[in-house]
C-alpha cells in the first residue's frame, strides 16, 4: 500500500496547488459578504485547511497539518489576500479555478482516506474521512458566510468524493498498485464532477412543506 | 457503579431506537430547506451522533463512537434517505417522533453522563457532558439549516437534560442502586419533557432592546 | 521564559474578570435574539470559554479549561443570568464593558500564546493560538446568533491580537525580561483596540461583486 515516491510527490504538489486555489474561491466569497481584509485571509485559511483539520480533531489525529506545517497558514492567507488585488480578473480565470476546485476535492479525499488507512480504520470510516477532509472546509465557509452549506443543496460534490473514496479503498482491497489505483480513483472521480458541473447534472432534492415539531 | 448487563442493554436499545429518530427528524428539516439527497444523509448523521461526537473531542474520549462502531453512520444515513420515502405520513407519526426524540434527550443524556464518569471528571462536568450529548446535535442540525438554535429560543430541552443528569448524579453520589437511579433519572427527565410539551411550559425569555458594542 | 508568580496570578485574575465580561456582553446578544434563561447561560459560557476550548481541540492541549476547572462553568453562566437582572443599567456600562472585552482580547491572545509556547510549537502557530483564544469566542457567540461573525466585518479585532500576539514572541524571542515583554505586549495592543474604538479605525473591506462558483 505504499505510494511511490513520485505518487506521493505528485500528490503534495496537487496539494498546495489545490488550497491556494480553494483560498483564493474563498476570498471572493468574503469579498461577496464585504468581509474586511483579515476576514478574507482568515476565512481562505479556515476553508482551504478546515477540512483536514476536521478529520484530524475527529479521528485524533494530531499535529493537524497547519501546526506540522505552520507555511500553509501564510499560504493560505497570502492567497487569500493577493485575491484581493487580481478581484478584477477572476472571472476570467472562472472555469481554471472550477477545475482547481475539483482537482482539490479529488486530491483531499484521497489524502483524508490514506489518513484513515493509516490509523487502520474500518472502510466506512476510511470513505467518511475522505468525504470529510474534501467537504468540510466548504462546510465551514458557508456557515462563517451565514448561509446554508452548498454541500447540502447543490451538485454532485459529496458523492464525487464518497465515488473517489471507493473507488480508492475498493482498488486497494484488491491489492492493485497502488498508485494505478489512486490515479484511476482521481481521474475517475475528477471526470465526474467535471461532467457534472458541464451537463448540470445533480442529486434529486427532497422537498418537504409538512411540519416538522 | 456497575449497570447490569440488562440495563446496560436496554440502554443501548435504546440509543439506537433514538439516534433513528434523531435522523429521521433531521431529514424532515432537510426537507423543510430543500436539501438534495445527499444533504438529508449527511445531516441525519450529523445530528444523530453530533452530540457524542462533541463530547468526545472535548472530553479527548477516542475514537468517537462512529469511528468504532461505522455502522451507526450507515444506519443514520440509511434512515434518513428511508425518511424520505416515508415522508407523506411522516405528520401521521408526529407525535411517536416527538415521544421518540424525549427519549432520546434521557438516553444521550445518561449515556454522556456516563462518559464522564468512567473518565473520572468532576460532577458540573458530569453534567454538561450529559447535555452536550443530549443537546449538541440538535444545535448542528439547526446551524447547519442556518437557523438559531431552538435549544436557546424554545420550550423546556437543555432543562430536561441538566434536570436529568443532575438526578442521575445525585442518586449515584448516595450510593443508591445504579440501574433504579437510572430508570428514576430517565423516567423522571422524560416526563418533565412530555409534560412540557404538552403543556406548552418554557423558560422565561430575556428580551433585551438596547444597544450591545 | 517563567513568569513571575505576581505577573502569572495578575494575569489570572484578568482572565476571569475577561470571562465575566465576555459572558455578559454575550448575555446581551443572547437577549438581542430573545433567547430563553438557559439559552442565555450557554451561550455566556460558550462565548466566555470557547476560544480556549478551540484552541485546546485544535492543538490536542487537554484538559480543556473549564474540565480542569469547571467553577468557569459555573461563573460564566451565572454572570451570563445575573446580566438579565441589571439589563436595564447595561448601557451605562457600555463604556466599561468595551473595556473589558479589550482587556479580555489581549489576556487572551497571551494566554493562548503561552500554551502554545509550552507545547514548543512554531511561531506562525503561536501567533494563531493566541488569535484563536482571544478571538473564536465571539465567533461562535455569532454563529450561535445566526450572524457573520463580527470578527470578519469590524473594527481592528483579530488584527489587535495578531499585533499583541506578534509584539509578545517578537520580545521573548529577543529574551528580554517575561513580565516586562508580557506588559509591553498587553499594554500596546489595549491601546491599539482602545484607539480603533475610539477613533472608528477599520480595516479596508473587500467588496466583490462578480459571481463565484
């Protein structure tokens, strides 16, 4: 189950790029709400790093990545607040960072599986680690943005992730190389959520008017 | 301190009828904001075992109870998508779920009582470990919904709770039967709820017009 | 690095004066919203001891504050209910109590930097946990109270804890005297806080107004 080095490389590098993409979605979601500068910055950090250390608070699994690796917070926060000053010409760059968005959560459910791969949990909880680790920071920007998680409401995004996570596990247990697997897993869930977002494909809602309690 | 296996054993029969009604309930108000599929799964699971999940990574009590035992996701998860298929008679069921959900309150309550007595904690921490079981999941659920909290705003529910663990830890310190101060504990806190509902009883309201910062 | 013992007990006694305070103001949010009794007591508690909490969780730092204490519990809670009592003399306080949150902001920040420093982490990290302790309070506070956290909106807030939190290493780093590098640290940034009240400082908002995802 070991990835090679270059897998694991390749993997680290998709990393960074993917939190300083989700950093710079998050800064114009502030910007939306009228945030003030250290809100942006602060809200790019919770959002692009939350997710991970919302897996690692619930599996325990400690130092979280920003106190190993403390140059993530001013990554973050740096792309956070250089989005500021590009605001401008983001739209343009629109369809790049959707792509960014879903390289991300492909690659951070991978990380968030092999995380729980690691402490040797159970494969329901292996998929709920990499779902976690993808979606959670989403999660925790829409709520500091006071509206209802997107996760919850919109395209396919959770289920590209729980995809990926067996996809994943599901090559792992049949003992293929490992780094085949990860690539046909991220591919896989990628092209998913690429044709998702093309053809406005998404999960059925379920519309209640009944009362509740 | 010891429960007897039959105790021990209803009690957990106990939880898992409870954490079903807990994600059923939360599926309806998924339903209520149009959540997709994903999102009714999600938040049945979130608001079902939210409650242990915060005692433990505050109480540093690992693995969290889905993290031993996954198949509680499942079954939340399950229930919740269940829910809504069963939707239309869900308001024929009103009063079972609102009956369902005061056991729950008791049952989360004691069990995270329980907790932090295993953990050897100071009584007051007693306490706020069994309402945090009792109560925390409702509050996800209802920041989740983006909505306040109705455990701040509405009828007796916290109370309940405090009332119950305050009962349970009372009868335990003098040293009484454990399984009776649980039956007394549960049966008394059950029906302060069901007296509240039914009577509509609440806590007073502070209502404050002035200026805060 | 050892603080003195007047200098550590001068610091404790801040921070519970800092926690009553907190809990208070929080009362009065809760009040905003027409929270009920025991809506307003958790939510004092939460606010008054939540950002100590976080950074506990987050940096894996147990027991949390009020386990280890729980009187915290009891105190920020019976603040938070005896505010209910004199809310009609609170805006007379208003002065004071804008005082005490600054006081409560730099306690904080310093005493979230201390234990970060005693877990040997990074700097970047350090400078966090001090923001995190001083700041994430109020968060949840608004959270709870289904608004945008202020923290991201207002007045220099997180930037005072950053300067204090920054000011504090900055000087230890420098091995100068404890209690001195700890006055001139709490010193500057209550000014700082104390100046952006009094003269309406902010920082620069970013306002975006293209779409996002």
């Amino acid at each position: 189950m070991n990835a090679t080095f270059e897998a694991t490389s390749l993997l680290h590098t998709l990393f960074v790029i993917a939190i300083i993409a989700e950093a710079m979605t998050a800064a114009l979601a502030a910007g939306k709400r009228e945030m003030d500068w250290i809100g942006v910055c602060l809200l790019g950090c919770v959002t692009a790093l939350g997710g991970g250390s919302m897996r690692d608070v619930l599996l325990d699994h400690h130092p979280l990545t920003w106190v190993a690796h403390p140059s993530y917070l001013l990554l973050t926060g740096g792309a956070a607040l250089f989005t500021i000053a590009i605001a401008r010409y983001m739209h343009k760059l629109r369809n790049i960072f959707l792509f960014l968005d879903a390289v991300g959560l492909v690659v951070f459910t991978v990380i968030g599986c092999n995380v729980a791969i690691s402490l040797e949990l159970p494969v329901v909880v292996v998929v709920a680690s990499g779902m976690i680790t993808g979606c959670a920071g989403g999660v925790l920007r829409d709520l500091l943005c006071n509206s209802i998680p997107l996760l919850f409401r919109a395209e396919l995004y959770a289920t590209v992730s729980i995809f990926t996570g067996l996809l994943y596990i599901g090559g792992l247990s049949l003992d293929w190389n490992h780094d085949g697997v990860m690539a046909i897993a991220m591919c896989s869930g990628l092209a998913l959520r690429l044709l998702a977002l093309r053809y406005g494909w998404s999960m059925p809602k379920f519309i209640y008017g009944g009362s509740i309690h």
